[in-house]
C-alpha cells in the first residue's frame, strides 16, 4: 500500500475548549526564539561579503577576491571564513544534548530563557571582536543559545497548541526564522553603507535585540501543562490546561496527560528508551528529516546569499538586495504554510514543495553550467541574472512553506512525552551537525564542484520526497497525546507499535509496564 499515510485519524479525539488569547499571546512570544536563529542565518552570509570584514579578519580571502585571475567559483574558499558561520552550528550541536536535560527537569521556558542570555553575551562579543579568537568565541556563545532555543521553543509551541491549529502556532517558529533572515539582509544592505567600514560591527551587534526580546518574554511565559505536570504540579497543570483551552471542561485531555505522564516517569532512561523498537517511527523521522532539511541546500542560499550572488558575478550592492529579495520571498511563503498546514495538511506540502524545489535546482545548475563551465569564467545579461534570482526565489518559497517550517513541526509533535526531550535534542542535533557540515564545506564544494553542486543537492531533494510519500502518514489535527494512533494505522510502522502504546486501548497500567529500561 503506497505512501501510507491516507488513515492518519484512527480514533482521534476532539477535546473541548478553543483558541483563547492566551494561547496565541504565548505562542507568539516563545516563537520569537526563532528570531535569534533567522537573524544569525541572515546576518553571516552578508558581514562575510564585506570587504572591511573580510581585510580584517581574513585578508587572504580578501586579497582574492580582488583577484580578477581567480576562478569566480572558488574566491571565498577559505576553511577560516567558514569556520565563522559553521562554528556556531557545533555548538548549537553540543548545546542541544544538554538543552535536552534542562528542558525536562526545570521546564521549557527556562530552557529558552537561558538560551536568550547566553545569545545576548555573544552578540555582545561579535559586535566588538578586536581579534580572529574573540569573533569565533561569540558565535559559539551564539550557537549554545540557538541549541537550547531551538530545543524548548518547537516543544513549547507544540504543547500549548490545540490540535486543531498547533501546525500554525508552531509554524510561527519557522514564521520567525524567516523574519529574523530577511531583517539580517536589511540590515547588512544598510550597514554596508556605512563610511568608515565599522558597519559589520553593528550588523553583528544588533544580534543583541532579537536575544533581549526572548529573555524578556519568556520571563513572563507561562510554561505548558505537559511540562508542569511532568513536574509533579498536578493541580497546578490543571489550571494552566483550563486558562489556555478556556473552559473548566478539560477531564478528556487532562487525563490523556496524565496517562502519559505516568508513562513518562516510568522511563528512567530516555536516550536509551528511544531506542526501542516502539519508539522506532519517531527516532527515524527525528533523524532523517532534519538531515533531509539541511541537505535540500537551503542554507547555501540563506548563508550564503550575498556571497553566492557575488560569484555569479552581482556586485556588492546587488548582491546584498538579492539576498534581501529571497529573504522577503522566504516570509512570504511561510504565511502559505501557515495558512496551509491544518487546512491541507502535511504530507501535500512536503510533497509539492519537494518537486518544485527538483525543478529549481536542476534549472538553476543547468543555467550555471551553460554560463560559466567548469572554470567559472562567464558573465550573465540583465535577462539571465534575473531570471536565476526568479528560480532561487521559486526555490526558497517551496522550501518555505514545506521543508522549512515542516521540519521543526513534525519531530516536535509526534514523539510522546516520555520520549519528547530525547526526540526534540536528536532532531537539534542532527540539524546543527548537517547545518555546521554544509555550512563549513559549502565553498569548498562550490569551487571543487562547481554548478554540479545544484544537482547534488538536486538528488537528495528526489530522495527526501519519496521518503516522505512512502513513510510519513499524515499528523493534521491528531491531539499530541494520541499521536501513537496514527502509526499503528501506518502500513509500514505499525508493525512496530505494540497494542499498549495507544492510549484507550488497554488500562494505564498495562501501557506503561514495559517502558522501564
């Protein structure tokens, strides 16, 4: 039975209550952890194009950049350069397995607010590195803030959404990413026009407001009922359930967390319950599709933009606005997904997002190609340059309204509480070990493999999207507690769901028995 995913709703239960104020209020403050993220994206790509960045830190890439022997693909290849926007992402990696503990013992907003703080010393740093050795300590600083951010904030929003919307709300996650990019790219065009050559200071710098706004909000969020009950505060879960769902008539669902908070501290070893065969389905998807996210290619583009435009041969100028273009189209899109996710659901975004970014990336390696060849020597019309911009900005919008904000979605609500933290800190992790991957190897490959580089990407972008046909079944408007029903459904990964793991089949007693380790 093909794709799999056409009986996602087995037995699924309507809760009472609706969409109160407080819930969206809370959302969108604990989304704005994604701000800090989207604007460290936005903002390395264009300080690392600016010539007084550049003669500062790393004056051999400078020097061939004005080069004009040198081969077009192969300018800013320079692992020091790299090492500046990937560093960031090995601690992100490191940060989110320590993330993971803090998340489940003292809750998700601590988790965040900590994340907020130690982004902010960072950007601090960055914004008045004086040496090579404080600029990389900074973006360290700022990747152990991202690993915890994006730790708790995708849990958070997943927790406090009701079923029937928690694809939106936890969207705005994604929503904020792309918020924080495209005010990176703003920034970057307007400080690089800063006499003087100080303007890289101040884009690195302003990292600080997204970090205070986090720290400020998540003092005054509450934190979910899932983590307060995990706690122990059972009364105290109680009535955070009944202000966020807006009526006292929370028995159903209240129960359903207490059947699986039970469960979840019945496991005394979450890393190593993870790796049962009933937890199967969801390791698998938390590591298969943030690797899949990252090696779509994406963030050759969002790091890299001004410096990729630059080599097909934009000058500073138009480079920095064309990366402020995909940056804008990168918003736009997400409000699609946004709109999209509960009505559609997420296996026909995946899926079309997935076929329109094969058809951009191979058009796009095929126009390089034909331009530039193996020794990136070429020039592009008016025409062809804008036409490129057209493609990457036609691949940015399908990654935006499905890869992108579906990435952090789906591993967030599928894993059940016992397992949530593990499966969160496997999902960070694997997406800042790909992310620092691309990211530190990208130029390399760019002057190593020149326009073949789209295709590569171009084929795990065909092999992403029949992963997800085949074995991803459908989890629009499933309540989180209840998600183990759509995978006993799954033609393929029911096998792996005993009877017991779905809630209502049999006594609490009998489902939780078998997960101590």
């Amino acid at each position: 039975m093909a794709g799999g995913g056409f009986v996602p709703q087995v037995g699924a239960r309507n809760y009472q209550g609706g969409v109160t104020a407080l819930v969206v209020i809370t959302c969108v403050v604990a989304a704005m952890g994604g701000l800090i993220f989207g604007y460290d994206i936005g903002v390395s790509g264009g300080v690392t194009g600016m010539p007084e960045f550049l003669r500062k830190f790393f004056p051999a890439t400078y020097a061939k950049t004005k080069d004009t022997s040198e081969n077009e693909y192969c300018k800013y290849d320079n692992h020091l350069l790299t090492m500046f926007t990937s560093s960031l992402y090995l601690a992100g990696l490191v940060a989110s397995f320590f993330a993971s503990g803090v998340t489940r013992a003292f809750g998700r907003k601590i988790s965040m607010l900590f994340g907020g703080l130690v982004f902010l010393l960072g950007a601090i740093l960055n914004g008045a590195a004086m040496n090579l050795a404080m600029l990389i300590i900074g973006r360290l600083l700022l990747g152990v803030g991202v690993g915890f951010a994006n730790q708790s904030v995708p849990v958070y929003l997943s927790e406090m959404a009701p079923a029937k919307i928690r694809g939106a709300l936890n969207i705005g996650f994604q929503m904020a990413i792309t918020i924080g990019i495209l005010v990176a790219q703003l920034v970057n065009y307007g400080t690089a026009k800063i006499q003087g050559g100080w303007g890289w200071r101040l884009s690195l710098a302003l990292a600080a407001v997204p970090a205070i706004m986090l720290i400020i909000g998540s003092i005054f969020l509450p934190d979910t009922p899932n983590s307060i009950l995990e706690r122990g505060h059972t009364e105290k879960a109680r009535r955070m359930l009944q202000k966020v769902r807006g009526t006292d008539n929370v028995d159903e669902e209240f129960q359903d967390l207490m059947d699986a908070t039970k469960a979840a501290k019945k496991v005394e070893h979450p890393w190593r319950n993870i790796l049962q065969p009933r937890y199967r389905p969801q390791l698998i998807m938390c590591t298969l599709i943030p690797f899949f996210q990252q090696i779509t290619g994406i963030n050759v583009i969002m790091f890299y933009a001004p410096v990729l435009f630059m080599t097909l041969g934009f000058g500073q100028n138009a480079s920095l606005m064309s990366a402020v273009i995909t940056g804008t189209v990168n918003v736009v899109a997400t409000l699609v997904s946004m709109y999209s996710v509960d009505r559609f659901g997420r296996r026909a975004l995946f899926l079309e997002g997935g076929m329109q970014m094969i058809v951009c990336q191979i058009a796009i390696g095929i126009m390089i190609g034909l331009k530039f060849g193996v020794s990136g020597i070429g020039t592009l019309s008016s025409f062809e340059a804008n036409l490129i911009l057209f493609l990457i900005c036609a691949y940015v919008a399908a990654f935006a309204w499905s890869w992108g904000p579906l990435g952090w979605l789906i591993p967030s609500e599928i894993c059940p509480l016992e397992i949530r933290s593990a499966g969160q800190a496997v999902n960070v992790s694997v997406n800042m070990l790909f992310t620092f991957i691309i990211a530190q190897g990208f130029l390399s490959m760019l002057c190593y493999m020149k326009f073949g580089l789209f295709f590569f990407f171009g084929g795990f972008v065909i092999i992403m999207t029949i992963f997800i046909f085949f074995f991803l079944p459908e989890t629009r408007n499933v309540p989180i507690e209840e998600m183990n029903r759509v995978w006993k459904a799954h033609w393929f990964w029911g096998k792996y769901i005993p009877d017991d793991a779905v809630i209502g089949a049999t006594a609490t007693a009998t489902a939780t028995a078998d997960l101590k380790y």
